[in-house]
C-alpha cells in the first residue's frame, strides 16, 4: 500500500519558531501466515512500513523504517 498525507510540522530555532504544511510518501506492506481450525488458532503477522519526509531544517531528508511483528495463539470453546 502507498499513500500521501497531510501533516502539519512545528519546529523551534533559536528565537524561532517555525510552521508547516507537508505531504509526505509512505509505503506499507505486511505478510500474514495463520493456522484456523475448529478449536485453536494462531498467526504471525509481518509488517514494515516506510516514510520519506522533508524537515526544513537546512533542507533534511529523513526516511523513516518501521518494522512490526505480532504472534497471536488462541482457543474456540
């Protein structure tokens, strides 16, 4: 999945304080893997995801990396 979205950025200088609107690109993608029988359950879920953002001091560039793993185990009754 990729995507655009509207944040608003507030940073401070010294003896400023500065304002902005920006858009920046992301990118997601996961894989699950699960077993579902008529009594238990479980999964294992893999995500990362991706920011490429512009911070307006002196012009940074900063992508961001975000992993995530979740386990999940459980029974019907």
């Amino acid at each position: 999945m990729t995507g655009k979205g509207l944040q608003l950025q507030s940073y401070r200088q010294i003896n400023e304080k500065h304002f902005r609107l920006n858009i920046p690109t992301y990118a997601s993608a996961g894989i699950q893997l699960g077993y579902n029988g008529d009594h238990f359950f479980t999964n294992l879920i893999y995500q990362t995801q991706t920011e490429f953002n512009t911070i307006p001091i002196k012009e940074s560039r900063i992508r961001l990396f975000q992993n995530r793993y979740e386990v999940g185990v459980g029974t019907r009754f």
